[in-house]
C-alpha cells in the first residue's frame, strides 16, 4: 500500500509548494522602478544598465520570476549586494531563488540589472501569507549619461563600483545611469552617438527595440554627463553638445544640468563653449565642471582610459559637494576651492602629471608681500605630457600674467621655470608657456590640442633675473620679456593659439628630473583678469596690459595695489651650490648675460645655479 502512496506523494509535492506560494505581479504598487524600463503584456524590462528594482517584503522567502536568462545584483537591507545569475533550463519563466528562511522582516528588496544584461521581471514569488510594502525612497533622483566610467568599467565590481553609484550612496539618492561602453556623443556614418541614442529607452543594436523613450516616466532633480574622450578633436563637438542639451532641456525644462569635463581633459575647449553659449542665451541652470585636478595620473587610473576604483571614489568625493549645492532649492553657488594657508586668497597650487613622473613632491612658499618660491620635480614639461608644480589661479576670458624670475636653480639642463596659462590640470594640457631653462635661455612653447606633442616657438640666451609677461586678449598670446625693468617690454613673440574661455594663469616649475627638485624665485606678481586679480609685491607700482589687434601692447598702469602675507610652507632640503652654467647658445642674438662656466657635481648630474 505505502508503495503505491510515495510516487503520487512526490507527484504532488511541486503541486503543494505552490498552493504554498503566491505570485505578486511585476504591476504591484509597492515595487518601485528607476531607470527605464517598459510595459510589455508579460512583464516589465529594462532597457539601460544599472536600471534597478525596490520594495519592502513581509514573509520568509523571496524569488524573481524571469522571462530571460539574466544576470543581476540583489541586496536585502543592508547586507553586501550578492550576483545571481538566472540559467534557462529548457523552461520559462526562470524562478530565481534570492532568499529563503529570513524572518518575518519587513526586508527592503533591491534588484540591479548589470552593465550588459536586461531584467525581464514577471513577478515575486513570495510566502502566501507574505506582503509587500512601500520601500524607502530618497526625494532626489539623478541621471547619469556618459560611457565606461559611468559604467565603472574594469572596476572591481563594475556598476558598484562606478562614481554614479558611490555618489547616489554617499548622498543617499535615487539614480538613473544612461551609458554604454565606448559611447561618443555624436552620430557616425556607421554608429549612432549619444545625440540620438539617449533618447530611446535601449541602446540596443536591434532596430525594432529602438523605440523612443517617454520622458513623462520620470523626471530627474539633476542630470550629470560625462563624455567627449571618444569623440574626435572638432568644434564640430561643441555644436552638437550644445543641440543635445537644448533637446535634453526641452524634455527636463526645471532640472539642473551639469556638464563633467574629462578626467584628462578632453574636449574641454568644446565642451566649455557650448556650456557657455546656453548661458549667455539665458539658461542658468546649465554647469561646466573642471574635473581634470580630481584624480592622479598613476594610481587613479587602471590605463588612459579607465579609473581605478580608487579613482572612482575620489571621483565621486569631489563631485557630491557640486551636486548637493544644485540639488538644495534655492540653488546654492558651487563650494570654493579649500584655502591654501601658505598662498595669498585665490592662488592654489599641485603637482601636475603622472605619479611616476612627478617624482618628489612640490611644494611653494610666498615670502610676506614680495616673493613666491617654488620647488618643483617632475620629467619636464614637454611632448605631449607634463610633470611640474604649478600655482595658479582662474582666468576667463582675458587677461595677463607678469613677474619677475630672480633666480633659478637646477640640476638638470632641461629643468624650466616660468609664467603658463593652461586650458585644464591634467598632464596633456593645452597651453603657452613662456620661462627660462638651462638648455634653452629665454623660450616660448606651446601645445595646441590635448596630449598632443608640445612646441618650441622661440627661444634665446638668457640668464635671471628676468622680467616675463603673458598676455591673452581671445586667441592672441603676446609673450613680452625685459631684463631692466617692467615698464618697457620687448616683445618675444605673439602668436594665436585658441583656448578654452576658461583657463588657469599661473607659475611653474620643472626639475626635468624626479629624483631632484628645481628651485625658482618669482617676485613683482601681478595678475590681470581671474578670479584673484592683483598685485603681489611689495611695491605700490602695478601694471595692466591690453592688446591691440595688431598685437601691440597698449595702456597706462595703473591697477588696485593688494598686499597679502601668508605663511611659510614646509620646503624640501635641497640647495645646489655649484658655478653657473651658461645657457644653451642657438642661433639668436643674446638678450640677457650668460655665464661661461659650465660644472658637474660627482654623479655627473648637470648642476645650473644662478
């Protein structure tokens, strides 16, 4: 008897474990979504990575009903996020099990689809007696658009690991993140870009799932975008930025937008331009960030294009600031940069470049209303990357930098010192340059496009002290020098090299060598235009500049007199003592006195002193 029992017992038990269940369908008010996701008559499915599920569960045991083969993040609470892989088994919908024996709860669900799989969700299997309730919710939801590091990509555990989501759980916010691997924004004869591809609800390949996205869904409190290092160097980049954010605008018409340069600074001019267009057009509410000082080549960075995952929560400190003072009402200002107590008011200073290249650590001191010293390490600043100290302050639009160079002491030949103005502070920065070197005398460089190789426009004999200026009126540089006074200027160059709106004006320093630092004395600063505009020295005669549009300097000087004192910094001990060296001879007439002594410490290492 009891042998004919037990086959008909085992018969019925899938039959009794499901009288002991329920399905709670995709549909249930109490499941919220983020991200895009559309109807079909089967089930919801998402349509971008990192789309994602919440809600509240009352019962002992949790299971997703798939319609697809899938892979997905499952956090309960605040338990570690767990990686599930739905497998088909000759049979659909797949139950995917999440969680069995828990107590009574509530436990909060949170499902995430992964970086290239879609959730094909038809509905929770859950306890009969279980319910669901509403999840937790923050008031703020923030889309993120751009490519790879949005994606976290190459990061220890991708979307987890990307900024967006460091920054949505350091600010306990909800998000949305718009990206795929490799996206550019501007459609190509073969691919489409972001321009189109954002406003379909997938990226997808396949031409009958690229319907258009309904922007009724959802309305984010910000937008962050993070693109252009896969677009090629064109303006034509800023013209198609500038449609994408007055097509974006029209969709979102009260959110802020906040447009993230490039961790190395790609498309910065572009990007900038198109940011600013809007804004004089009389939208407000659309930002450029200067990202390029957030994160260190070398350690940051896994390669040249993807941050590491400390990379990613450096990123992501830096940026919750920013992004809370927009999504406060009023609207607050952006943070100020932190104080650097060794500097007058509005002058910062860091080593620029790649770890390795760097070297030893720089450091600036500014002697109480007449001398910034730097000490500065680095390879050099040339070719088509930089490693330097530098100090410096913003400038928009127009303006000039002048100082005198005192002195310069070096190890190597190629070591340099000077007045920069820089589009962006990562290591391949457009810029002029305009400074003294051992090797070279008196030069003026340049770079014109980003990690692009540097060049030497001019340079001849010449030995500090030394008296520099640089001036930019649009896309004019007048590069001026004079050894006897600053009144009358002799023009070392003028050339045209377009820049960014927004740039950074300052000194700098190059050892030409890590394993030593360069030391250089500027006194008689003054900075015209920035945000810190002034004289620091400890004269009351100060000078403003203008440039005709010949390019002749023109103008009576006569600006604000300021005096700031700050304190010593901390300084490394180096003090090379040897002979003067006499400056590389080219063939140009001298212009300042070199000395004819050229000496070798006893590693053979080029020692210039003066």
């Amino acid at each position: 008897m009891f042998g004919c029992i037990l086959p008909l017992i085992f018969l019925l038990l899938p039959l009794l474990a499901t009288c002991s269940e329920k399905l709670v369908p995709f549909t249930d008010n109490n499941i919220k979504y983020f991200g895009r996701w559309r109807i079909t008559t089967t089930d919801i499915q998402s349509g971008w990575p990192g789309a994602y599920l919440k809600t509240n569960v009352n019962g002992p045991t949790i299971k997703l009903r798939l319609n697809q083969p899938t892979t997905v993040y499952v956090q309960l609470g605040q338990e570690p996020m767990r990686k599930l892989d739905a497998v088909y088994k000759d049979q659909l919908p797949i139950e995917l099990v999440v969680a069995t024996d828990l107590s009574q709860g509530p436990h909060q669900l949170m499902v995430v689809s992964t970086a290239n799989t879609s959730i094909c969700l038809e509905s929770l299997v859950l306890a009969v007696a279980a319910t669901t309730a509403p999840p937790r919710l923050s008031f703020d939801l923030v889309e993120f658009v751009g490519h790879d590091l949005t994606l976290g990509t190459s990061t220890s555990q991708s979307l987890l690991t990307s900024f967006p989501w460091l920054v949505s759980t350091m600010m306990e916010i909800e998000k949305v993140q718009i990206a795929y691997p490799g996206a550019w924004l501007l459609d190509h004869p073969q691919a489409l870009g972001m321009e189109s591809q954002y406003f379909r609800w997938t990226p997808s390949l396949d031409e009958t799932e690229r319907n258009q996205w309904d922007f009724s869904s959802y309305l984010p409190s910000a937008v962050v975008i993070l693109l252009g290092q896969n677009d090629p160097e064109t303006d034509l980049y800023s013209h198609g930025l500038q449609g994408f954010l007055l097509r974006l605008r029209k969709h979102y018409a009260h959110c802020a937008i906040l447009v993230l340069s490039e961790p190395r600074g790609h498309r910065v001019r572009q990007s900038q331009a198109a940011v600013h267009a809007l804004n004089d057009a009389g939208d407000q509410d659309i930002y450029y960030i200067d990202t390029t000082d957030w994160v260190q080549d070398g350690s940051d960075f896994l390669d040249p294009v993807h941050l590491s995952d400390q990379g990613h929560e450096r990123f992501a400190r830096r940026l919750s600031p920013w992004l809370h003072t927009k999504l406060i009402w009023p609207r607050q200002p952006f943070p100020d940069p932190f104080p650097n107590p060794n500097l007058p008011r509005d002058w910062h200073t860091m080593d620029v470049g790649q770890e390795q290249s760097i070297g030893l650590p720089g450091s600036v001191s500014f002697d109480s209303g007449n001398t910034f010293t730097l000490w500065g390490s680095g390879t050099d600043i040339k070719d088509n990357q930089d490693a330097f100290r530098y100090v410096f302050q913003a400038l928009s639009g127009d303006g000039s930098i002048q100082a005198t160079i005192g002195s310069h002491s070096a190890f190597a030949s190629c070591a340099k010192a000077g007045l920069m103005i820089r589009e962006h502070l990562s290591l391949g920065s457009p810029h002029v340059m305009l400074g003294i070197s051992p090797a070279e005398g008196l030069f003026l460089q340049t770079r014109h496009t980003n990690l692009s190789p540097s060049h030497l426009v001019r340079k001849t004999r010449g030995s500090p002290p030394y008296h520099f200026r640089v001036t930019r009126k649009a896309n004019l540089i007048l590069a001026q020098i004079s050894q006897t006074t600053t009144t009358q200027w002799d023009t070392f160059a003028n050339l045209t090299l377009p820049l960014a709106r927004d740039v950074y004006v300052g000194l700098a320093v190059t050892s030409c060598d890590p394993s030593v630092v360069s030391v250089a004395k500027f006194g008689d600063v003054v900075l015209q235009g920035g945000v810190g505009s002034g004289t620091y020295r400890s004269s009351s005669t100060t000078t403003t500049a203008t440039i005709t549009a010949a390019g002749k300097l023109t103008g009576n000087f006569d600006s604000k007199y300021n005096s700031y004192y700050g304190n010593k910094a901390i300084i490394p001990s180096i003090n090379p003592t040897k002979p003067k060296a006499k400056a590389k001879e080219d063939e140009e007439k001298p212009i300042g006195g070199g000395n004819d002594n050229d000496n070798a410490d006893t590693n053979g290492r080029f020692i210039y002193q003066v």
